[in-house]
C-alpha cells in the first residue's frame, strides 16, 4: 500500500439540479441478455444475500470508510453520486453523513436491493434516489447533473468498457469535486488466470459454481485463516472482515470476486495518466499489489469550486 499524494479536498456547492428527471429511462435489457450467455455476472443476486445481513455494525464501517476516505466527518450540503451501488450500502452510509444522494446500478436486482435498503432504514427519504442505468449510457447520466462527489467503487472494470466508463463518469464530478474510483490492479499474469476463472465460472451450469468458489476461497482465506489458528484467533480475520474496512461480508466479498465478469484490469500508472488527462489532480492512491482488492484511487476535478463557494471541506486519511 502506499500513500502517493494528499491534499485538501474541495467540494462544490451545487451542481445543476436534475429536478424530477432522475426515473428509469427505458431502454432494452442486455443485461439478462448477458448473463444468460455467461457474459456478465449476475451481481445483484450476490447482493440480494448480504443485504439482510446489513446491520448498524456494518453501515458503521460503511461510513467509517466514506468519512476516512474524503477526510470529513460530514457530508450535510453535499450531492453524491453512487455509480454502481450494487447493495446500496455506501449509498445508505453516505445519506446518513448528510449528503443528497443519488445511486444507479446496471442489474435490477442490485438496484431492488438498494431499494430495500431505502425502505427499511430511510423510509419516505426524499433526499435519496435510485434508478436503473449504466455508466456507458450518456444519455442517462446526463440526466443525473454534477455531483460533488462521485463514488464508484469497484464498478468500471465491470462494464466491459472500462476507459470509457471513466471518462463517462468522471464528466459527472463538479469542477473542484472528489471522484473515488477503485479498480482492479494488473497483475500480468495473475489477472489472466483469475479472468479465465470467472469465465468458467460464468459458462458452467449453476451447480457447478460452488466448487469453484470453494477452491477460490481456499486458495485467497487459507493461509489468513490458518495463520490466525497458529496466533491461537481461530477465523478472527474472517470475523473482523465485516466489522473494519468496508463493512462487506467475506463471503459476498469471494463470489464477488470468483464472478465478477466483465474484469477488466490497469495499472496504477495508467488510471493516474488517464485521469489526469481529464482534468482531475490525484489525492490519493492505495494499490493492493498482489492481493486480490482493488486499487482505490481519490481524486478532485481542476477547477473553481469550492473552496470558494464551499469551502475545503476535509483532508483525506493518509493510508498505507
Ligand atoms: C463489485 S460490485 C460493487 C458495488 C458497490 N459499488 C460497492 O462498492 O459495494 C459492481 C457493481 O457494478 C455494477 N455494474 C456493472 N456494470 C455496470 C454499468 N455499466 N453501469 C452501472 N453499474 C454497473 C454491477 O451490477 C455491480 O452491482
């Protein structure tokens, strides 16, 4: 892990209202289309297994994340944009620290579970909106406006189109905004090896997939697992997985991993060049060298902003 850069983050006031547009645009599935031929994994049904699981521990780290990563303890003023929510819990974390939010995911099934998750702890909340979109669609998310910051953990390296979902998304960072993207570190080959093990993942017929993941998991926990056995912690890693980081289950966190298809994978280097190309100075960047995670890497949008209109409003937490 290392810490390249941090700096004051600078957030808008307020990007251009999208009023009452934000509603499912309609537009033709492909994404049962593909996972039906094993193109795509079915996220949102993984998703559908964690939510129930979501408790005040876990929407604690959530927010314990979100508050470390933009180096604020609130978010009250601010619009924020989940692009990929997948279960919604950072979306949820996020309108608890104050902020307007807006969250949209490709697969139903992850937008259903967001929508779980506004029912049961944000019943009636007018301040948090969901839709069904992609990342790839302008046209959609021309509708959202500008946010001061957009979230999107974990997502572009899934669309199968990841540059161009970079560039897509990051037009929606108000000048001055913070854009959080995590993406798959390539690792040569490592990367190619677990890409062929998700696109056999995604052919077999269902009731081959649990071995799969059995062998994955062995091969990512086994030596955590035994390694806490030998400190005489028998599966505290696994415990304390929900409970620090992110708040995800470890087991959700596996089949994720073991599907997750399209993968797509770059390089520090590359997503720091890339975006920077864009208009976007980096703040900070956490690599996951080896292991199986993802690269996080935060950054504000050049322009005036904020610190005008708004303020600096936090310094992110130095990681590694
Ligand atoms: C690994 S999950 C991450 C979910 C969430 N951001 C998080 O941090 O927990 C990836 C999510 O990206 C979504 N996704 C994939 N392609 C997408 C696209 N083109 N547009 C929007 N979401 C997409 C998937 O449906 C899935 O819910």
């Amino acid at each position: 892990m290392a810490a390249l850069a941090a700096r004051a983050l600078c957030l808008a006031d307020a990007g251009p209202s999208h009023g009452e547009v934000l509603q499912d645009i309609p537009r033709v599935s492909r994404h049962r289309e593909e996972v039906q031929r094993g193109a795509r994994f079915a996220f949102g049904e993984n998703w559908r297994l964690l939510v129930d699981g979501i408790d005040d521990a876990r929407i604690h780290a959530a927010e314990a994340s979100l508050r470390a990563g933009l180096g604020v303890d609130s978010l009250m003023g601010k619009r924020f944009l989940d692009a990929g929510c997948g279960s919604g819990l950072f979306s949820l974390a996020a309108r608890r620290l104050g902020a307007e939010v807006v969250s949209f995911d490709f697969d139903p099934a992850s937008v259903s579970c967001a929508r779980v998750l506004l029912e049961r702890f944000r019943p009636g909340d007018g301040g948090w909106r969901i839709a069904e979109g992609s990342v790839l669609d302008e046209q959609f998310l021309a509708t959202l406006g500008e946010f001061d910051v957009v979230y999107s953990w974990g997502v572009l390296h899934h669309t199968g189109a990841m540059w161009s979902a970079i560039d897509r998304v990051a037009v929606r960072v108000a000048p001055g905004g913070t854009f959080w993207i995590a993406l798959y570190n390539d690792q040569g080959l490592p990367s190619r090896f677990w890409l062929a093990v998700k696109k056999t993942y995604n052919a077999v017929p269902a009731f081959l997939r649990p071995p799969i993941v059995w062998i994955a998991f062995a091969r990512m926990w086994g030596p955590t697992l035994l390694r806490d056995v030998l400190r005489r912690q028998p599966m505290r890693s696994w415990r304390e997985y929900g409970r620090t980081g992110r708040g995800m289950s470890p087991w959700r966190d596996v089949v994720d991993w073991v599907g997750g298809l399209p993968f797509e994978v770059a390089s520090p280097e590359a997503v720091v060049c890339s975006v920077g190309d864009l208009g976007f100075d980096l703040l900070t960047l956490d690599t996951r060298g080896r292991g199986y995670g993802c690269n996080e890497f935060i950054f504000a949008r050049r322009g005036e902003g904020v610190a005008g209109r708004g303020g600096v409003v936090g310094e992110p937490a130095r990681r590694g």
